[in-house]
C-alpha cells in the first residue's frame, strides 16, 4: 500500500518553512549552511531532559537505510506519553526515513528502537501496530479511491481477529469524526483533500495505537484544511494522550504544534529543544524558517 519513496524525503528545498522560497539555490546549500552552524549535536542527556519522564519511545544510536545505502548515522530519540515531536531539515536530511525506521521500512544496520521498554527494533511494521501500538500515517494519497468511507475504516482493522471487530471499532471511530460518518457509504475518491488525510488520521485508529508516526501531514492541503489536520493532532495528543513524531515540510507550523523539535542535517541531529525555543533561535529561523 505504501509508495516507495526516495531518500531525499520527496520535498522541496523551497518547502522548509512555507516562507522565502528563494532563499536557498539548492538543497545542498541548505545543509551545507546548516552543517556549518551546527558542528555538533545534542548530547543524549539533553535528548533524555527533553522528552522529561520515562520515553515511551526511544532510539539509541540508530544507523539505517535502504538497501546498502546508510541514510540516517546514529539518531537518538526520546518522546514521552502525550508529547509531540517534530523532525525538521532540508530536504535529503533523513526525516521520513526516522519514521520508515521506527515502523520497519528500512534495513535497520545498528542501534534499537524500544516501545515502552520493549525492544521493537526488528519486528514487522505489522507486529508494532499490533503489539507495540505504533502507527505509521503516510504522506499522502494512501485511501482507497473506490471504496467506501466506511470500507476505508475498517481496513484500519484489517490485523484485528475478525472482521466484525474491526467494524465495532470502526464505528467508535466514526463516532469521533461525525463528518466522516456522514459520509460513509460514499465513495472515499470524491472527498476533499482535507477529508482525504482525516480518513487516514481516522483510519489509523481504529487499532488504538499509543504512538502515531505523521509523515507531512499539511503536504497538497490548503490552508483551512492545514488548520483542521493540527486542530485533529492536537486533540489526539492533549485529549487523547497520544505520543506523535512528525515529520512537517512547513518548520514553522510543525515546531509551533511539537512539544519538542529536532532539526536533521545529513542523517544526524544537529540541535534539539522545545518547539517554541527552536522558532525563537536566530540560526533555525535563517535556515528552516524563512527568517
């Protein structure tokens, strides 16, 4: 179900803060810069200080990739429950391979993953959801044009025992999202962009994952449809108690949601803090930010 995606993380250097577009030529100048700012990463006490209590996900040292390539060069992560997390960094930095790497999308060549203090570093994307509660929300464009609204939730079942429970959880979801529920027997290739990425919000939880994994959750939408996406988010995170890692082309708008902000250059981290200290740094707001 999945595209396969590139490495480069499918943006555009232009994309990074949803402001200046010219204010880089290339992708390679912005790590380039960024590389020169920041020569050393935070230190994994500062990643512990951030995430603040007992993570409920964490990487240590993480070394993956695709095939043979090596993407990402020893990622640490800490996020606790009920906190939100945002990966921001030029384009080709490593940003959605994070996410393909916590859910299994990657060839993993060192470090672990854990959940709750269990280790998930090789489990299938499949034993994580299950098991781990993890889930992974794509980019974009992952329903199921023509099925049905409905048909579409309870394929986010699809790992459950038999299909009548997966149709009872489907409709706890479908109590939450009345917009989708009015829409249920229609086809799911006539909504609207927005209510294309509630549907894949939506579908997601019908597993009660703990942790979601949003790749681009603003990508392709326009902006009252940006605004309901992150009014959706928020109200899992602070309503719910959902641990979410993002990945968000618009630095700004991801790190003003995100609890915490890591900023990726050339698969490493090259500084971590609380969102709204990372859109008050001069150095982030020249890079990433449009500043």
């Amino acid at each position: 179900m999945m595209e396969k995606e590139t490495p480069d993380d499918g943006g555009k250097a232009g994309d990074l803060g949803g402001g200046n577009t010219n204010m880089f030529r290339t992708v390679e100048d912005v790590a380039g810069q960024a590389g020169q700012t920041v020569k050393q990463g935070p230190s994994r006490e500062r990643i512990a200080e951030l995430a603040g209590k007992e993570p409920v996900l964490q990487i240590d040292g993480l070394v993956a990739g695709y095939g043979k390539m090596e993407i990402l060069h020893g990622i640490d992560l800490q996020v606790s429950a009920g906190q939100s997390l945002c990966l921001i960094g030029p384009n080709g930095a490593g940003k959605s391979t994070v996410l393909h790497s916590i859910y299994g999308f990657t060839n993993i060549m060192g470090g672990t993953i854990t959940a709750k203090g269990t280790d998930i570093t090789r489990l299938n994307p499949n034993e994580k959801l299950k098991t781990a509660g993890v889930a992974y929300i794509l980019q974009d464009n992952s329903v199921f044009p023509d099925m049905t609204v409905e048909e579409n939730l309870w394929m986010g079942g699809f790992l459950m025992d038999t299909p009548a429970h997966a149709k009872e959880a489907a409709e706890k979801v479908f109590e939450k999202y009345p917009q989708l529920a009015e829409r249920r027997r229609q086809s799911a290739g006539v909504l609207s962009g927005g209510e294309r990425r509630l549907l894949e919000i939506a579908r997601a939880l019908v597993m009660e994952p703990q942790v979601l994994l949003v790749d681009e959750p603003s990508i392709g939408l326009e902006p009252r449809y940006i605004s309901m996406v992150f009014e959706v988010l928020d109200d899992l995170q602070h309503g719910q108690g959902k641990t979410i890692v993002m990945v968000e082309q618009n630095a700004k708008k991801g790190l003003e949601f995100a609890d915490i902000g890591y900023v990726l250059v050339s698969g490493e981290i090259a500084m971590a803090g609380k969102g709204d200290d990372l859109l008050q740094d001069p150095e982030v707001g020249r890079l990433f930010l449009g500043g």
